[in-house]
C-alpha cells in the first residue's frame, strides 16, 4: 500500500529509527532487507495450574501451537477468527508481552525472542500495539498529551519542549485539535480516545503496528472513522499494520492478506482477494458464509453453512484436525479417518495460497465456497438449509466481478512450511 | 388491529447530570408473525423503546412521560404491576444480549427453567421438567436431561443464549424482543442462533421484535425496519424496499460506513462524522443535523416530522405493502445514496449557525467548548493538513484524497 520512497524517506528523519543500533544479528539477513516480520513455529502456552501450597501444573492451554508466516514491509495483515483462537496472543507475542514458549519471531532479521531487556526495549520502539478497548487502554489521570508523550519520554527522545511540540504533530496527524493535548480521556468520545491510542502508537515512528481489534468497541458510524484513519496512515508513513480482528468484513476491508486461525493454528493464508473469492478451507468458507451482508436481496439468495457446536477447548485440542470436531466437509466425505488422527499439513495449493487441511481440492469449486461469499445461484446445494426465504436468482451487484468459479488452476503441492 | 401499538413514546431518564432524552416520539405498529428489525446505535433509544414497551425501565430514573403502548387490545401503561408481570414471559418474552446476566448463576437451568414454566401455567414439576427437556431438544442442546443439572457457567455463551431462547419460547409468546441476541457471540455461533430464532418465531407464528446495531443481521432476518437515532424513528420502511432505496442521509451513512464482505475491491468506507449527539442536549432542529452532508439551514432549526418518503400517499403501518417513511427535509436522490455523498452540483451542507452545541470538542463535562475551539477542530480536521508536519517529520502530501470520507 505504501510507497517504498515514502518508507525510506520517513527513515531518515532526525529521530527515525536507528538501524543499525539493533546489536549483533548473529548471521541473520541485515536490516532493511527481507520481510519486516518472519513468525517461525511461534508458540505460546499458559501453564494450567492446580493446588495451592504445591502448585503443579496439570496441562497448558495451547493459545498459539505453532504459527509460522511472514509480513513484507508496507503490507497489512489480517489475522481474523473466532474468540479463543488466539490471534490476540499471536500479537501479544510478536512484540513480547508475552513470552512465547517456542519458535522464532524475526523482526527485521532480529530474533526478538532471545533478545535481553535493553536489545528488545530498543527494538520496541519500532513496534507498537492499538489496544481494543479505548476506555481501558488510556491512563484516566493522565492527559491526553502526557499519554501520547510516554512513549517518548520512556525512549528519551527529544527535550520536553520538543515533545510538546511532537504531541501537537501527533495530535494533528490523528485528526484531533492540538489543544485537547491537556484535556483527559473522559472528555473525549470512544472514537476520539481510538485516536488518542492511534497517535500514542505513532509517537515513536514504528515500523509495524500491531492493532488489537481496534474498532470493535466503538460505534458503527465512528469504526469507519478509524479504518480510514489507519489507512491513510499507513500511506503517508509506510506502516505495516498486523490487523486483528473477529469480523471478516472489516479485516478484509484493510488487509493485503489475511491469515484464519482455529484453535491456535493458521488454517489458511491467502490474499485477501482469494480468501474471499475461493476459501479453501473448510472454516473460512464457512466463517465466510456466518458473515452477514447487509442486502437482503443477497441474504435471500446465500445459504449459510451452519457450524455444529462450540470451539473446542485450547487445553485440550481435538487431535488429528483441530477443526475435524465440526467439519462439514468431514461429514460430507463420509468421515475419513486422516482428519481425526493425522494433523495436515499447511500446504501450497496456489500461489500464495496456503491450507491445512486434507481434502482442501473438494472445497475449491464447491457450491458451499461460492454460496459463503454470496455469489453463488443458491440452486441445489446440499448445505444446510439457512436461506428459509424463496430463492431470488441474479439480484444485486454482489453477483458481479470475478473470475468464473472453479477455473482455478491447482500447482503441484511443493512448498512448503517455512522454518520446520 | 395490530398485535402491537406504540404511539408517541416519550422516555425520560433522570439524572444527577439532567435529563436524557431517551426516546422523543416514537411510534410504529407490528402484526401478528410479523417481523421487526429496529437498527441504531447505542444510545439511540431502541433499547429503552422495547423496555418501555414491558414496563421494565429502571426506576426511579426512567420515566414514560407520553404515549401510548397497546397489546392485543390491552393498554399496557394502564395495566397493574401484577397484571403486567403476568403479561411478560407468558405474552411477551424478551431475551437480551448477555445471556450471563439474564440467568441466575447459583440455580441450575433446571430449576430457572421449571420455575419459569411454573409460574406462568398450572403444571407439576414432573410435566414442567418433561417440557424443560423438550425445549432444550429443540433448541438443539444434546443430552437434554442431563444438561439441565447444570449451571449457567457451565454452558457457553451460544448455549446460554438457546437456553434462553428455549425459555423465552416456552409459554408460547406473542412476541418475543430479542435486544442485541448475538452480539455478544462469535459469527459462527451467531449464524446458529439467528438461525434458531428465525425457525422458531416462524413454525410458532410469534411475532418479534430484533433490537441490533447490525444491518446484515436485520436484513437477513426481518420484514421490516425502523432506524433510530437520537430517540426518534428516522426511517421505517420493509426491509427490502430500505436496502434498495435508503432515504434518510442517516441510513445511507451506515450503510456506506461499514464494510461488506462482498465489496468490490477498493470500495472505500464513507464515515459519518463527528458522533451521536448528547441526550441530555438534544439540537433544536433535526438531531442528526450537525453530523448530516445533506443538511440545509433549515435543518438546524427545524426537527422534521416522519412523513411518507412519495407525499401524499396513505400511511400504511404493517405488512409488505408497509409505506416507505422518513424523517428528513432534503433526503438524498438515489444516485446520492448509491455513492454516499450528496453529488448535486455546487451543493455544500449548511453551516452551523452561531451559538449551536459545538459537535466536535470533547464532552463539555465542565469544559466549555466554544467557538474558538471547534474553528481549531475543523481546522485539524479539515484545514490545510500539510501545515502540519507529519509524525515522521515529513510535511504531508496536500490532501489529494479529496473524495476521502475523512477530509
């Protein structure tokens, strides 16, 4: 989305990161080049405890099980799923709020994970967090100033008097008047405090964002505020954004590319385009068909492929499969016995097209994969039945763009998952 | 006759910081069978119309100050406490948004459900418990019998809201207010849910009423919807002829301010500016004026009736053939609406007049936001943006995103 000149230009300004002080990258790829972010086998797991004098532990919820993908510099990735998924954790551990248990998050060819506390301060300064909750994610005692001037002041950046001066900027940059610096966040509106997070997250000039379901508490008419907010940010500044959030919708507004997750997996990674167009797996195309359109022309038309059940425990993750539980795909194959005992491979189907499941061909070209994005006829397919209202061929503009189904040309699996 | 009629409803909250203005006026009619999507965001009075409808504000703040509320040729405000509690659950059932905070944590679903049951009509336990099981098996929940053992925290959150469903549908309603159902769920589960509701209310012949900030989820499950903003009914129409001709410069706002899962690549999202008015201070004139692209000066001053959008025609308040009615002096044309901003030529939507309630300064909770600061407010906004230096240092491009939402 950003230009590449816009990013390097705004690297070299008086108090842009400093490159070269992120100490010895120990045979990694140096600064500047690659991929800004490379999440290799990350994992993250809360110990369950039990007792009180003797404290055992007596499993662990597998919030993140090993996630692996990559985020070039500009681009924003979506990580979307359902509550318990884990994709909070994902970005809580990318930027060490959490300590993952496993794997390797490479930040700018840095492993941040083996980083000690003054390496990953400095190398914080380039990664920043949009919290969801803009009631919770603001200091009430502080003002709105000395909120988006911490950042500066805990990096020692600038004299006060050029911190003022920078809140003001930020202030400016986020849309709101440089003179609410000195008010506190129970005067400003959900939509205004959103903004005040967004200038705090900006004050250090970072190179990734990562934003937490930052429109999810606010009202419908201020999240569109926000999502234009973000991304014409992210224009002028060159962010990239790691964007987490429930609603598909949203996430494929914003996103270059969006990653699914199930019960602590990546279940599929795609363009955001082909992600909507052609989901190939069995959750995204029925995350996909669960996501309301406000058309009832193409609510008529649209049959919903209505999951069974309740997300499984993370504590205790169905093996083979985590999604074989509730499959329908499952069912429909008569219960093939690989997706309960062997757990598949996140594999290459297309180009930048990855998939965890076994029969991912069955699901590309199937009617529930056109019906979930609501171009499909609505005749015949054997889903189960959500549409109750009489079948309205043709109708809105929904119908329209895109490749015809099922022309979509399957490569020889071969590529295979980074760095296991 | 309709199943149900609002006339003119005021609702009035007092509190320590004034008066709200919860609900200004409000009516609208609902048949038997007959679905009813009321959209809005919070605060803007749905809630608290359907509160009012079963005499459940929280007292002593709320207060119905006006109208009239009949059911099935009963006048619900004249009805006695005990009348009206036998009324709900029996005829009207409601089920809220967090299925936690409608069950009772220390007593089993078998115990709440049987009560429930028990209340309302002269059974055993025995028989009250067979139709408990019965209920759950129909909502869907697996091992019925053993479940109801069970206590609410026990269950998921799509599981508590069937279980209230289940109740809510136990006696046979009338009608069922079901007031943000699946907001508080993942999209799977709502999908169920909704899914749920819809077969249930539609084989029992229940009418409902569905309170949800949501316009996918009213427009796959609703005949007809009023949109809300600021306690007044801005646009009530059924729900196809809405989505195909939004009127109100309000509706055509949210529905350009959300995000499709079926857009066109590099659809852009037109945000409403600014935010919802204060209830305790509502405007003189329209209350979404001061927010609205469309406003004339009019608007400023002068609070429009709701009125059919063809004038002249007959005011039909039920069923498919329901008149189209908005509440606005200068709607939008249909082009307008498709592309979410007004396009006619040399159009710009009026200023404010001197001395208004100013929109864009923070909460004036002791902090007088005068003029001076809400010039500063459109200037940071709206101002040549390239005065100001940009977070990295870079002056910042002239705003050639003219036709960006934001400006």
């Amino acid at each position: 989305m950003a230009s590449a000149e816009q990013r390097a230009a705004g690297g070299a300004s008086a108090t842009g990161p400093a490159a070269g002080a992120t100490g010895p990258a120990a045979g990694a790829t140096g600064p500047g080049a690659g991929p800004l972010l490379q999440v290799e086998g990350l994992t993250v797991h809360f110990p369950i405890r039990q007792g009180i004098i003797i404290e055992r532990r007596i499993g662990d919820v597998r919030a993140v099980d090993g996630i692996s993908f990559s985020l070039a510099r500009g681009e924003t990735l979506g990580l979307v799923g359902e509550s318990g998924c884990g994709k909070s954790t994902t970005g809580r551990a990318i930027v060490r709020l959490y300590e993952p248990t496993a794997g390797r998050v490479l930040f700018d060819g840095v492993d941040i994970t083996t980083l000690d506390a003054t390496g990953l301060r400095r190398m914080r300064r380039r990664m920043q967090m949009i919290f969801q909750d803009p009631y919770a994610s603001l200091n009430p005692r502080m003002t709105a100033g000395g909120i988006i001037a911490e950042p500066l002041e805990i990096h020692r950046v600038g004299t006060p008097g050029e911190r003022r001066e920078r809140v003001r900027e930020l202030l400016a940059t986020v849309g709101l008047s440089p003179d609410y610096a000195s008010r506190y966040p129970h005067e400003f509106s959900g939509g205004q405090r959103q903004r005040i997070g967004v200038a705090r997250a900006l004050a250090l000039e970072p190179d990734l964002v990562v934003a937490d379901e930052p429109i999810s508490a606010l009202d419908v008419s201020i999240q569109a505020q926000i999502i234009n907010l973000l991304e014409r940010l992210q224009g002028r500044l060159g962010l990239t954004y790691l964007f987490i959030a429930h609603d598909l919708s949203v996430v494929r507004h914003i996103s270059d590319r969006i990653a699914v997750m199930y019960l602590g997996r990546i279940v599929e990674l795609a363009s955001s385009r082909d992600l909507n167009r052609t989901p190939l797996h069995p959750y995204s195309v029925a995350l996909l068909s669960a996501v309301p359109i406000p058309d009832p022309a193409v609510e008529a038309r649209r049959r919903r492929i209505i999951l069974k059940g309740d997300v499984p425990s993370p504590a205790a993750p169905p093996p083979g499969c985590r999604f074989h539980t509730r499959c329908w795909l499952r069912e429909r194959l008569g219960n093939p016995v690989e997706c309960e005992t062997i757990d598949p491979e996140f594999r290459s189907l297309a180009t930048d097209h990855q998939v965890a499941c076994h029969f991912a061909e069955k699901v590309d070209g199937s009617a529930e994969q056109l019906q979930a994005a609501g171009r499909g006829t609505g005749g015949g397919a054997p889903v189960v039945p959500g549409g109750g209202a009489p079948v309205v061929p043709g109708g809105s503009a929904a119908a329209a763009g895109g490749a015809p189904p099922g022309a979509r040309a399957v490569p020889p699996p071969g590529a295979s998952r980074p760095g296991e | 006759m309709a199943l149900l009629s609002v006339e003119d409803l005021v609702v009035r909250f007092r509190t320590h910081e004034g008066t709200i203005h919860a609900v200004n006026g409000v009516s609208f009619e609902l048949e038997e069978g007959e679905r009813l999507g009321l959209v809005g965001e919070s605060g803007c009075g749905k809630s608290v119309t359907n509160l009012a409808i079963i005499r459940l504000l929280p007292k002593p703040a709320g207060r119905i100050e006006g109208g009239r509320v009949r059911f099935d040729g009963q006048d619900l405000m004249a009805l006695d406490e005990a009348d009206i509690r036998d009324l709900r659950g029996r005829e009207i059932a409601m089920i809220f948004q967090d299925p936690m905070t409608s069950l009772n944590p220390v007593l089993t679903i078998e115990e709440q459900m049987v009560e429930t049951i028990q209340a309302h009509r002269k059974v055993g336990r025995d028989e009250a418990r067979a139709r408990a099981i019965e209920l759950l098996e129909t909502v869907g929940i697996a091992q019925a019998a053993e479940r109801l053992r069970n206590f609410p925290h026990q269950f998921s959150g799509g599981m508590r809201q069937r279980v209230m469903i289940a109740m809510a549908l136990a006696l046979h309603p009338k009608l069922l207010i079901a007031d943000e159902p699946t907001t508080a769920l993942d999209v799977t589960i709502q999908a169920q849910v909704l899914e749920l509701l819809r077969e249930l209310t539609e084989s029992s012949g229940t009418a409902l009423i569905l309170i949800t900030h949501d316009l996918g989820v009213v427009a796959g499950m609703t005949q007809r919807i009023n949109v809300m903003y600021a306690g007044y009914v801005v646009e009530m129409a059924p729900t196809g002829e809405l989505f195909a001709h939004p009127s109100h410069p309000y509706t055509v706002g949210l529905l350009h301010s959300v995000p499709r899962v079926d857009e066109r690549e590099g659809e852009e999202l037109i945000p409403i500016e600014g935010r919802p008015p204060d209830m305790r201070q509502l405007p003189a004139g329209c209350a979404f004026a001061p927010r609205c692209a469309w406003r004339l000066e009019r608007c400023w001053v002068e609070n429009p009736p709701l009125r059919p959008l063809v004038e002249g025609t007959p005011i039909v308040t039920t069923g498919p053939q329901a008149s189209h009615l908005i509440a606005c002096h200068n709607p939008p044309t249909p082009d307008e609406a498709a592309s979410g901003r007004p396009t006619r030529p040399g159009f710009s939507p009026a200023p404010a007049p001197p001395g208004l309630i100013d929109e864009l300064s923070p909460r004036s909770n002791g902090v007088p936001g005068g003029l001076a600061d809400l010039v500063e407010a459109i200037e940071a906004i709206e101002g040549p943006l390239s005065a100001f230096p940009s977070a990295a240092g870079l002056p910042l491009p002239p705003a050639e995103e003219g036709p960006d939402g934001e400006r």
